[in-house]
C-alpha cells in the first residue's frame, strides 16, 4: 500500500466515470495532477476551464477502451505533465518510480482483467491485501548508479562521473542524401541555402559539396566535444587506426581520416586537406603516444586490450524441419465507438463532454436587459454551469412525475449528489428554486393531450442507453445528409465511424399511444417569456447541433420500437421528440408558437429511414 497506489485508484475512477464532478475534482487533487485548493476553487468559477477537463477525462476513458490501459494511462501522464510535477516534490524520484511501477502491474494485470471496472476492482483488492508478492515490492527509484548508454545529443548538458567514448574513431562519412530537385546547404556567413535549380556547373556543384563536407566536419567535432565534456572524474576515447574491408582488401584509409585523429596530428590542415591526406596508421598511432607522454598525469594512453575469442558453438541438429505457420485468415479490420459528442467535437467543446447538457450558456444576449434579477426562489436564479445541469438531470431520472410527495426528498438528495457549491444558509433556497421548478415542469401541457405530470413509471424510460453498429459513418456523407434534409449542423469533421455509434437518451414516455423522447436542458437563456421562445430556442438547438443529437436518438428509438412492437408503424406509434429548456417551461408562460421553453419536432419518416440506413452503411434509399 502506497500513497501513490490510493492516488492512482482515485485517477482511474474518475476516467471511469468522467461525467461525475466529483470524482473528477477528487483526481485533480491528488498530487499526481496536482491542482491545488485555489486552482480547485477556480473550477467552480470557470465552466469552460472545468469542461477542459472533463473532455480530457473522457478522452482517457474512450482510449482506455479502445486501445486498452498502458496507452491510456501514458497519455494520461504526458497531458497532465505529471513526472515532471512528481519529479519537483521531495522524494520525487521514489513517487514517479511507485506510479510507473504500479501502472506496470495494472498492465500486467489487464490481461486477466480486459474491462476497466474489473482492473479498477482488482486495483483496489491488491490495496486491501497484505503481503504483496516480489513483483509488488518497491523498486529502487533511481537507475543513476547503474551503467547509462545515451546518445551524444542526449547527453547535452548532463554529467556523469565516468564516461566512455567508444565510437569516436569512427571515420566514416555519411553522405548527405537530397531530393534530385534540391540541394542544401550554409554559405560561408551562416546563411541556410535551399537550392532547386535543375541544371548546375560543375565548378559550382563541386563548391557546394566542399561547403557541406566543411559543415559535416564541425558537426563532428562540436559532437566529440560534447560527448568529452560530460565526465566529471574520466574519460576513456578509443583512438587510432583500425582496417575495415574495400573491394575484396583492406584498407586504413578511412580511419586516417576521422575528425578525431584529426585533433591530434592535423595541424596545418583544414578539412579539405584532411580528407586528401595520406597519413599512415603508424605516424597517426606515434602523434597518440607523444600527446600522451608530453601531457600531465590526469592524461594518459594506453593499448586496448586483446579480446579473448570464444569458440563458435556447434549446430545442434533439428529433428524436422520447422516451418512459420501460415494466418488462419485476413486480419480483422480495425473498429472503433463513437458518440454524438464525437461527431460534433470539432464545432464546440460543450457538446464533446456530455450528451445532456452544455459547458455555458448558450451565447445569445438575452432579450431582457433588467437591473434586477429574478425572483431568488425561481430557477432562474439557480446556479448554472456542469454541475447544476447533473442535480436537475439527476432529479428528473429519480423522481415519480405522478407523485409530489416525494418530490422534495428527492430534491434533497439530488442536491448532496451533485452540489451546488453554496453555504448552508443557501439549502433552503435551492430546494425551494427546485421544487417549484418540478411544479412548473411537470404541469405544463406540452402539446396536445401531453402533460408529463400524468406519465407513471411505468410510461417511462429513463437514460435509455443504446449502441448502434455502424459499418462505415463518415463525416462527408453525413454533412450531404443533414443539408439535403434541412438539419443545420456546422461542418461535421470526425473519424469514420466503423464499429459502433453509443448514447443515453433522458427519457422515453409513452402518452397516448404514442412513444416520445425527450432531452432536458438546463441552459440559461434569459429571465423572461420572450427569452424562451421559439426563435430563441432554434438559435441554441442550432448552436449546439442539438438536432443532429435527436435524429440519432430517434434512430435509435425507432430500431427499439421495431423490434418490440408488433406491427409497428412509425407514423402511428412514433410521437416525435421533447427538448424542455426546464429554466423556462411554465404553465403560465405561452408564446404565440406554444408553451415557452418546449421545442418539438417530428422527424420525416422517410428522412428518418435514411439515416438509419446512412448510419448501417447501406443505401441511404433502401427501406427500413
């Protein structure tokens, strides 16, 4: 059991659910994430800054699904910077190494446990359990007293106490490879040439090789003076001459000419010259041992030593002959899951957080310009933001709409699931803004012979979940779709859905027959009638892609009631669809449209068809 390991268990439930406010604020203040009380308190303030974060969680919970919990949880860790904020506290090092280790045993352990709330279940009775096995045990936290090899660029501006440079003898030469059309290089000066003229002299092209054979000769040498100036106590180079094979002999010639060697017995050569020399490996190998004797005693040379040669092993004979077994079919495509909130990602960041509700208020200034404010007992004053639209969205789902006795207990408890962030003086009017919010509600005709305080339970559904395949959604043809049918949506760019298409719908009702969706929203439009009217409301469905979001939702309800219903005809059974904007749907308040704060639509039947066979990836002309 470690800190860390509580820490860990805290992050990966609020991945798991990364719509609950309060996991998601408990994981951001743990030490891993790092927010802090002010930054905490901030969020309450800050609608668009928390809804970051809330994508960014369900970011993490569509990657844990999809790709699994070791990528997860390394994009978790570069997004949020958490080594770098864990390498800065005391113990730094010992934190990072226990959060490494355990996301180590929690891959480990997803083979066993593939679903995120089996490895969550399994996180936390490993937490519980005493005696943990070896693999469990803490690791050492640092690996600076082992044997590090790194690259000479990645050593920039580190130190080691011992340093060995194996490889700067080397001599060879890479050529610099550029495209037929382009030839690139530095002038004298410093200045970056990008050359594409097709036809170049020869006295001029050969100028040009000359000045990048100059560039790739200081490259080298600014190289061996990083990798040399990293040790604190030693360093050990390997130098001199070696022979290496050239059209069927050997030859020194190219170790002659390496840019360490270069160093020590290339006085009065600049690297043309270089290159041209014809030094032999014994006069290269004497100016070593002169630099070594005529230097002070931290410098010294010395021959490597021999290689004691080990004899090859013999071959084993194989009793049969082995053979790469052949894939037992075509690899299966890749698949993936996508939402309404992935489809519309690119036109807003409220609607990629979740399904129901916005991040802010839609941004339309209200037609009402009064000094005063409502009355404070209204839910026109109820707080607005992500976490007042989960207690009315909590309140609805667990409330009996035909009975109101019951109503302010549940009030009550929607108001401790999701807080509101006020004092206690505060309680009494947030239940009293609710409860006459349900009063309101729940007794306004929404049209004809509907009223929603006559539907019982067993008339509803409540967040009706649903998961439609998809064989191949793609953003083009949905774009066509919505503009051919007259359903505004922005320009739709997401990846092609080829796998499955997800949602919740609030509620289902059954009244008069007749089955309707319905979607609650908690937007705060404005203080008066006016500010719920029709007009206003097309202009949030638009701004939201709302409708595109009820057109899959009656998709999804038109596949259900196929299926259950005898029969079934949609013109006869389907009652079309409820968007309630609850801040302003009262009996009293009728527009010259309908009730103030319902919007209602019944898609076409035959448009209706046609995205359901446009989401299938059939002929969006052929029947349902």
């Amino acid at each position: 059991h470690t800190e860390e390991a509580e820490e860990l268990e805290r992050i990966l439930l609020a991945v798991m659910e990364p719509g609950n406010e309060r996991l998601v604020r408990a994981a951001l203040a743990t030490e891993i994430l790092g927010c802090d009380a002010t930054a905490l308190d901030a969020l309450a303030y800050d609608e668009a800054l928390f809804f970051d974060h809330l994508q960014r969680f369900a970011d993490y919970r569509a990657v844990w699904e999809q790709r699994g919990f070791a990528t997860m949880f390394r994009k978790l860790l570069r997004a949020e910077g958490a080594e770098a904020r864990l390498l800065n506290l005391e113990r730094g090092e010992r934190r990072l190494t226990n959060v490494l280790q355990l996301a180590e045993l929690l891959a480990a352990s997803a083979r066993e446990h593939p679903s995120p709330d089996m490895l969550l279940r399994w996180l936390g009775d490993r937490r519980r359990q005493s005696g943990a096995d070896d693999a469990a045990q803490q690791r050492l936290e640092s690996d600076r007293n082992l044997v590090q090899i790194v690259t000479i660029h990645k050593s920039k501006g580190l130190e080691y106490p011992v340093v060995f440079c194996p490889f700067l003898w080397d001599g060879f030469r890479t050529s610099r490879r550029d495209t037929p059309d382009l030839l690139e290089y530095h002038e004298p000066d410093g200045t970056a040439v990008f050359d594409f003229r097709p036809n170049r002299e020869k006295v001029e092209e050969d100028a040009v090789q000359a000045l990048r054979r100059d560039e790739t000769a200081a490259e080298t040498l600014r190289l061996a003076y990083v990798a040399v100036t990293r040790a604190v106590q030693r360093c050990y180079l390997v130098a001199g001459c070696y022979q290496r094979l050239s059209f069927g002999h050997t030859t020194s010639v190219e170790s002659t000419r390496s840019m360490l060697n270069w160093l020590v017995c290339g006085d009065g050569f600049d690297a043309g010259q270089w290159f041209g020399s014809k030094l032999e490996p014994a006069a290269i190998d004497a100016a070593w041992i002169a630099l070594g004797a005529g230097c002070a005693d931290p410098f010294a040379v010395a021959p490597l030593p021999d290689l004691s040669r080990q004899p090859a092993l013999a071959a084993e004979p194989v009793a049969e002959r082995l053979s790469a077994r052949s894939a037992p079919g075509p690899a299966a495509l890749s698949w993936n899951r996508s939402s309404f909130s992935g489809l519309v990602r690119n036109l807003t960041p409220d609607a990629a957080v979740a399904d129901h509700d916005t991040a802010s208020d839609v941004a339309i200034a209200p037609l009402s310009e009064r000094v005063e404010g409502p009355d404070p007992h209204d839910i026109l004053a109820f707080p607005r933001g992500p976490a007042a639209g989960e207690c009315i969205h909590h309140l609805f789902e667990h409330i009996d709409f035909t009975d109101p006795a019951g109503w302010d207990d549940a009030i009550r408890a929607a108001l401790a699931a999701h807080p509101q962030g006020s004092l206690p003086d505060d309680a009494d009017t947030l239940q009293r803004q609710l409860r006459g919010m349900l009063d309101a509600v729940l007794t306004t005709e929404l049209g004809p012979g509907v009223c929603l305080g006559r539907i019982g339970r067993a008339e509803r559904l409540t967040e009706l979940g649903f998961t439609l395949p998809s064989r191949a959604l793609r953003p083009d043809s949905l774009n066509a779709f919505l503009t051919t049918h007259g359903y505004p949506a922005g320009r739709l760019d997401f990846q092609t859905v080829s796998g499955y298409l997800s949602g919740a719908i609030d509620l289902v009702f059954r009244s008069g027959g007749r089955y309707f969706l319905l979607d609650w929203k908690s937007n705060h439009l404005g203080d008066t009638r006016e500010d719920y009217a029709l007009e206003r409301l097309d202009q949030a469905m638009t701004e939201h892609a709302y409708r595109l979001q009820y057109l899959l939702y009656s998709v999804a309800l038109h596949r259900l009631l196929r299926l259950r219903i005898a029969q079934y005809d949609y013109d006869r059974n389907f009652g079309g669809v409820y968007y309630l904007f609850v801040r302003g749907v009262r009996p009293d308040w009728t527009t010259p449209q309908g009730p103030a704060g319902v919007f209602y639509d019944r898609p076409d039947a035959a448009m209706l068809r046609a995205l359901d066979a446009l989401i299938d990836g059939v002929d969006p002309g052929a029947s349902a």
